[in-house]
C-alpha cells in the first residue's frame, strides 16, 4: 500500500475516475462505459458498504459522517498502492472532499467531474432515504449549499467537466470515452 498521494502508480495509470455529487449519474455512467470499454467498475460506495457489512446510511448514523470519511480515505489510498490501470472508478460524492484524497484522485488517472444542478439532483434521488446527507426538512437548500461548498473541490480535481443536466447517458459516456482517449495518448 502507497503511504502518500505523492508517490505515482509505478505506472500511468489508465483509469477514468468520475467524480460528482450525489445523483449526477457516476455509477450508471460508470456502469456504461465500463461496459463499452470492457473495464471493471470499482465503486468505493460499493466497496465500502461490502467491507463493513452495512449501508451508507446505518455508516453515518451509527459512527457519523467523519468515521465514513476515514473509510474512503483508507480505501483510496489502497486503491492508489495497488498497481492497477484501466478500470473505471466511481468515487463517493464527499471522498474528494480532502486534499489527499484529490492528490490520489489525479494520480490514478483521467478524472471526470460529471455535474448536475440542485434541480436535477432532486429529480434523480426522489425521495431516497438511503442519502444521509439529506434527511432534511428541506434538501433543495441542503443541496444548493452543499453544491455551493463542493463545486470548487470539484472543479480542483477534475481533468473533464461534463454538466449531465441535459444529456443522455450514451452522450455523456461517448463525450467521457473521446475525451480519454485523447487525453492518455498523450501520455
């Protein structure tokens, strides 16, 4: 295991990290262009929930917000030790949230942050009891200030910004695929 988001893979990693808040679409584009591309899809919520024996939410609500920050930091910095390229690696909407999780993010590989409107977010997640976060009298300001205070995390980590608002899957995962394309020729 790498002990500092300072120390590269031993390779370029070819990997296409999505990044975004919750309901702007990373784990079903994921899904997609790891199907289109015949990478596996790592998904550190996924991960997470597996490793612990319990979802996000009973995570938060028994050992709170920061022990679950923890997990996708450890998680992160195992995933950046291990020597591993083409995969597509769908990160929990908070794990970009500290600074040596970014430092992993980049040194991993190609990261997209895929955006999406407070409206949007809304309309994506419904009523969804499984979203911590939002278990709120009113989650469109929960949403809007969180935006507001993640958006520049974002924007920090990112290699790619795709507003998903108006786009299908198919447009958002073939804009994702050229992008990466081009981007690790260069490498």
């Amino acid at each position: 295991m790498s002990d500092s988001p300072d120390q590269p893979c031993t390779s370029r990693c070819q990997n296409i990290v999505l990044v975004g808040f919750m309901g702007c679409g990373k784990s079903t584009v994921g899904r997609e262009i790891g199907i289109q591309l015949n990478y596996p899809l790592v998904d550190t919520d996924c991960l997470i929930v597996d490793s612990v024996g319990m979802s996000v939410s009973k995570i938060f609500s028994k050992y709170w917000e920061h022990y679950f920050r923890d997990l996708e930091t450890d998680l992160i910095s195992q995933i950046h030790g291990k020597d591993c390229t083409k995969q597509i690696i769908s990160t929990g909407g908070g794990l970009p949230l500290r600074e040596q999780n970014r430092a992993w993010l980049k040194k991993l590989g190609y990261v997209v942050w895929l955006r999406a409107s407070a409206d949007i977010v809304l309309e994506r997640i419904g009523k969804s009891t499984h979203r911590p976060l939002l278990n709120e009298e009113n989650p469109k300001e929960k949403v809007e200030m969180m935006l507001a205070e993640r958006d520049p995390i974002y924007a920090d980590v990112a290699d790619l910004t795709i507003n998903t608002d108006d786009l299908e899957i198919s447009e958002t995962v073939h804009g994702i695929i050229e992008s990466a394309n081009y981007h690790f020729s260069n490498y």
